[in-house]
C-alpha cells in the first residue's frame, strides 16, 4: 500500500471538503455495488479509500484552525468541522458496510434491499455496436443526459474504480452504475446498440 | 405478509431516507434553513423507529431459522443506515443549534460532483402542471427534487403524484442545476 503522508492532497479548505464529499458519496455507492455483486476488490477499494478520507479529515481540520483570524471566524468553522466529521461517519458506515462482503456473511434479503431502493445500482454491459463506445465520460454527460452515475468500470480483468472524465469507453466494458431503475434500463438500451442517439444529441 | 416482507420493506425505506436525509442536511446548511433541518431531525426519529422494527422483527424470524446467526447482515444493515441517518442529523445540527454557516459551505455545495441548489418555478414554464411521474427529472435531465417549497409550506420527498405549481421552488440535487433552472423558467448564465 502507499505511505499516506506522501499522497496528495488539496491544499485549502474548500478543496478538501469538496473531495472529501465525493469521496463518501462514492464509497457509499462502490459498498453498495460491492455488495450487490459480491465483488471483494470492490470492497477493498473503498476500505482503501476510507483511509484516503481520514488523511482528507485530518488536514481539513489542521488548516480550518490556522484559518480562524478571530472569534466569529473560529465558530463559523466549527460548522465545517462538524460537517466534515459527519463526512467520516458516513465513510465509517460504508467501510462497515464493505467489510460485510470480504467476511462473506451476507443474507440474501440485503441484496433484495438495494434492488427494490429508489437509486439502485447497475450493471451495464456495453456493445461493440453503442454510441457509448470511443466517447469520453466527459462527451456523454451519463448523469446529465441519463441519470446514471458512472461509480466504476471493468474493463478485462482490470477495475477502473471512479473513471475519471477523460476514460474512453470501450466495447466489452462492463458499467457498473448508480441510477432509478428507469435510468439503468435507458443506459442498458444505449449500450446493447438499441438506442443510437443521446437524449440532447 | 411475511416477516422477511416486512423487513426488506422496513429496509428498502431505511436505505431511501437515509439517502435523502443526507442531502436534505446539506441543503439545510447552505440555505441555513431551519425548516430544512427540523424535517431531517424528525426522519432521524422516524430512522429509530424503523432500526428498532427491523431488529424486533429480525429477532422474531430468528426463531424460526435453523442458522440465525445469518441474519446478522440484515441487523448490520439497518445500523449502517441508522448510522448514515445519525451523521445527517450531525449536520443538520449545525443549523437547530443556531451556528452560523460559513460562507464557503455554499460554494462547495456547487462544486461537488452532485450539485445541490434550488429553482423558481416561473410562470410559462414547462414543468407547470406536470406531475413528477410525468416529468421523469431523474432520467431525463439526472436530477432528484428532494423537496418543494410552495409558499410557506415544503412537501418533502414529493411523490410521483406531486405537480409542479407556478411559484414552486424546488430544491434539488443534480447533475447539472442549471439544466433544471432552464426548465423553471429561471435566467442562467451561460458558462463557457
């Protein structure tokens, strides 16, 4: 594994939040796949990340106090230590939660949970004939255009867990999304070919 | 209906709020609205409620099951959406006990990868008149309204039955806000 002291980290308060925020948000989504699909990787890459939060955690909260210039200020930032410590608990749960699937003690029920909750999570295996493929997850906009949000891609044996924007997508990838039910199938229909173009194209 | 029916069911709406709770917390913050915060406080109750059920009912079906032991994940699921829903109160928090906000809450609550803002629902605007079954936001444009204010009043969580009024303001987390600030009517600035 890295050393955590040598990984890089945003260097001001706001940029740290807000990595801190999508870092959770993922983590919740990554457990959640982790455990629809039992896929043990999946789950050690959140437990990986759960430490990248607390390292985040950890200089947030050491700039928020160099940042206080006098009393007003100082209480003002109480509220975006809380928040950030609320961060934290909510990536706790999530390593709690992909802890379940590498101890392999999951009841069929939970599975059944996270397929009948309004956002599930999806797989969506794309086509050689999509419109998906060769675009960049920046070109398509999947959560704009629909209301999927893309939290990882296999790709052979290989996992890319939270793709960054310029990931092409390639034939064979496997999309492994967050979305309504509806929104899945729409994605599905787009990457089996069956829907040639993109709602705003 | 069954135990387990009413467990997954307890689960499925466990999952579904504490989901919502944790964006319903962050906007409280960011308008600084107790309103906000005093429903997130109330779902945290609602939250116990249903982390006890699960863990009676769960109890009850043990009984019956030649391994109990496997219904521990089922007991570890609703504490991890206890828990989730806890540190969604946590935040709300910050607003029952009257903490200023700091201004830079705002800001970042725009810049993470889902946007959470708010839109006027203007008059001549298409979303008038529809019901959110009709409109399909999440599909469509990748936005979930998590709350509507009509005058003095929020209907939280609005159903599929739920139509858009003129005047509605709508507070959601999106993909892309301005997307559905266009559809309100609302003037956006275009960015390039």
């Amino acid at each position: 594994m890295e050393e955590w002291d040598e990984v890089e980290v945003p260097d001001n308060v706001k940029e740290i939040f807000v990595d801190m925020k999508n870092t959770a948000e993922l983590m919740v989504d990554l457990a959640y796949s982790a455990v629809l699909f039992r896929e043990k990787e999946i789950a050690e890459e959140v437990l990986e990340l759960e430490e990248y939060l607390d390292v985040l955690n950890y200089h947030l909260m050491v700039r928020s106090v160099l940042s206080a210039r006098n009393l007003r200020d100082a209480e003002r930032i109480t509220s975006i230590l809380q928040m950030a410590h609320s961060i934290d608990e909510i990536s706790n749960a999530a390593a709690d939660l992909a802890k379940m699937v590498l101890e392999e003690k999951l009841h069929p029920l939970v599975t059944e949970v996270i397929l009948e909750s309004e956002e599930t999570i999806g797989k969506v295996v794309v086509s050689p004939e999509s419109m998906l493929v060769g675009k960049t997850l920046d070109a398509l906009d999947l959560s704009t255009n629909t209301g999927v949000w893309v939290v990882a891609i296999r790709r052979g044996k290989r996992w890319l867990f939270d793709p960054d924007e310029d990931t092409k997508v390639m034939p064979g990838d496997i999309i492994i999304g967050r979305g309504t039910r509806t929104a899945l199938d729409y994605l599905k229909e787009i990457a089996r070919g069956i829907i040639k173009v993109m709602p705003n194209e | 209906m069954s135990e387990y029916d009413e467990i997954r069911a307890c689960l499925v709406e466990m999952k579904d709020l504490s989901a919502l709770m944790i964006d319903l917390s962050f906007s409280s913050v960011m308008y600084n609205s107790e309103d906000i915060a005093e429903e997130v406080y109330l779902l945290e109750e609602k939250m116990d409620d249903l982390t006890l059920k699960v863990k009676r009912l769960t109890l009850r079906a043990a009984k019956g099951e030649e391994d109990p032991e496997s219904l521990l994940s089922i007991i570890d699921l609703a504490d991890i959406n206890e828990r989730i829903s806890d540190a969604a109160y946590g935040i709300a928090d910050i607003i029952l006990r009257d903490i200023e906000p700091h201004p830079i809450i705002k800001e970042i609550m725009e810049d993470t990868e889902e946007e959470l803002g708010r839109a006027t629902v203007k008059s001549g605007s298409v979303l008038i008149g529809k019901s959110l079954a009709q409109l399909k936001l999440p599909s469509k444009i990748g936005t979930r309204i998590l709350a509507i204010k009509r005058g003095d009043r929020y209907i939280y969580n609005p159903g599929k039955e739920d139509t858009v009024e003129e005047g509605d303001v709508l507070i959601a987390v999106s993909s892309d806000m301005d997307k559905l600030r266009k559809l309100a009517g609302e003037e956006v600035e275009e960015e390039e």
